[in-house]
C-alpha cells in the first residue's frame, strides 16, 4: 500500500473518528460555560454585534496566513524549491485546516503539513520539513516579542492578576527553553543522531519496516537541509518579517472583536492576551475548541473586562473570526488540494 493511501486509512478511521468527539466535546463544553454564565446575558452582549468588525476580523485571519505562506515560501526557496505563491498559499491554507481540525495538532502538525506540501509540490519530505520547522521557529519570534511586550505592560501594574501568572511563567519558559532546546539538538546533532538510531534499533529488529539505515539516511537529509536554510541569514530575515506581520493580523481579530460588542480593549492587552491564551488552548480537542474560549475569558475579566457574560461573548465573535472562518476558507482550499492531487 502507498504513502498516500495508508494516509487516507489513518485519516478517515483514526483522526476523524477523534476529531468528531473532540468537536462534541468541546461543543458541549462551550455550552455549559454559557450555561454558567448566564445565557441571556451572552446573548444580550451578542446581539449587538458590529458586522463591519466582524468582517474586518476575518479579512485580518485571512492575510495573517497569507503572510505566514509567504514566509514559508522565502525559506522553501533557501532549499531550492520554487512554487508559486498562488499555489502555495493553497497548500498552506489547507495544512492550516488540517491542523485546526486533528487534536493537538498545533502541539505537533509539522510533519503532517510537511507531508502535505512534499505530496503537492515537487519537494522532498526531509526538505518540507525542514522549511516547515524552520518557519514555525521563526514565527516563535513575534509570539515572545508581542507576549512580552504585553506581559512588561502588565507588570508595570501595582500586582499582576493571581489568573495570569501561570501562563506569564509558561510564556517565559518557552521563550527560554525552546530556542535554548533548539541550539543544543543543532550543536550536538551527532549525539542526537546517535541517541535517535539507539531508539530505533530495538523496533526494528523486530519490524521489517523500519531499518537503522532508513532512519539515519532520513535524518542526514532533514540535517542538510536544516543547514542550507542556515546558510541564508537574508531569505531568513525577510522570513521573519512576513511572521511579524503574521502575527499583527493574528492579534488584531481580538481588538476586532471587542470593538464589534463596543469594547475597547488596548493593543498592549491584545498582543499579551492572545499569545497567552493560544499556550492555555492546548487541550486535546481541535484547534484548543473550549480551551482557548476560557482561557480568554479568564484573561480578559483578569486584564481589561469586568462582565465574564461579556468576556464569554468577545471570545465566541474572536474564535468566529480567526478558529471558525479559518476552518471554512482552509477546508475549501484543502478540497483545492485534494483534487489537483
């Protein structure tokens, strides 16, 4: 059987069947907080809704990937693979979709995105994911620069709120410990290579589908990738200047959001509060469904509002605009995808 259709198998009886509960799940859960607030109160604060915002919301998801493929395509491009951006942002868009929809899969999607772009371009796996890694780690930057932007603002204040405290320290052990983890395994890559293939041996002197060999050939390429993407510091600066601009229209769909229920929540609010609330989503349900709508309300009655019901509102127009038009616009583009597969 082929890549693509052992894929398809895992896809169809494996993923879908948890990406259904996970959806019921979350759905559910969504539906007792709303309970629990008070559901005539969210409603009141819903039905005064600004649409012009609301669409304002969902053009700014838009370019914030528009910008993220491009950013992709630069570092693509560093390993010598040219595909045209009309093509590329469809690919881009429909790993979005995927990744919005499996559980847990911002936690770990890389090599499932770099699957889908070596099956619909030209490119190698080792070199999809070496780009996809490379353009993930680099949009990392503006996600510790806003959170800490955000987070000295907060701190300038007499206490920070007991609410976010958790996520302050999580916001700043990734900022350390990820590009510290990241400069290790690329300083000692021989002893990681080495460490990866004594993992191995065991699983495959009892499989024949996986070989010693197999795995060090796989790793040696994913390597000499890694290195031709360092060897351009330029393409990687502009890379990074397609994710800080990424990550503007990543944030603005929350000020949107507030200004379509007539609060005014601060920018400096904004760029903490959404990078915060994205490390509190990572619940085992699609897209952090349910996990990411509570932890922006408890960041927002923490910050800036005073009503949960409100709060509660806010982020339902919030995940409309940047989870739910996401989902619509990549799961077209992945049917794009599909078909001209």
């Amino acid at each position: 059987m082929s890549d693509g259709r052992q894929f398809v198998e895992f896809a169809t009886r494996e993923t879908l069947a948890k990406t259904g509960v996970g959806f019921l799940v979350a759905i559910a859960f969504l539906y007792l907080v709303t309970v629990g607030l008070g559901v005539e109160e969210v409603s009141q604060a819903l039905a005064g809704a600004e649409y012009e915002w609301v669409v304002l919301g969902c053009l700014s998801t838009a370019l914030c990937l528009a910008s993220w493929g491009k950013a992709w395509q630069v570092v693509l491009a560093v390993v010598g693979i040219d595909v045209p951006y009309r093509k590329l942002v469809v690919t881009y868009f429909a790993a979005t979709f995927a990744n919005y929809v499996t559980p847990l899969g911002q936690a770990g999607g890389e090599p499932f995105i770099a699957y889908v772009l070596s099956r619909d371009t030209d490119a190698s796996y080792e070199d999809s994911l070496a780009s996809v890694v490379t353009a993930d780690l680099l949009n990392l930057l503006p996600f510790f620069s806003f959170a800490a932007v955000g987070l000295g603002v907060l701190l300038t204040r007499p206490s920070l709120p007991a609410a976010t405290r958790p996520l302050a320290f999580g916001l700043f052990g990734m900022a350390v410990g990820i590009p510290v983890v990241t400069g290790a395994g690329w300083f000692w890559r021989e002893q990681v290579r080495s460490g990866l293939l004594r993992l191995v041996a065991p699983v495959a002197r009892r499989t024949d589908r996986v070989s010693v060999d197999g795995v060090a050939d796989r790793i040696d390429d994913l390597y000499a990738a890694f290195g031709r993407v360092a060897q351009d510091p330029g393409a990687l600066v502009k890379a990074v200047g397609f994710a800080y601009v990424g990550w503007v229209f990543f944030a603005f769909p929350l000020y949107c959001a507030g200004q379509a229920l007539g609060v005014d929540i601060s920018p400096l609010t904004v760029l903490f509060v959404v990078p915060a609330s994205t490390l509190a989503g990572m619940v085992p349900t699609p897209g952090g469904l349910g996990g990411v709508e509570a932890a922006l309300v408890a960041l927002l009655v923490a910050v800036a509002i005073e009503s949960a019901a409100v709060a509660l509102a806010i982020a339902l127009v919030y995940r409309v605009v940047s989870y739910w038009f996401a989902l619509g616009v990549g799961g077209t583009a992945a049917l794009t995808v599909v078909k001209r597969a």
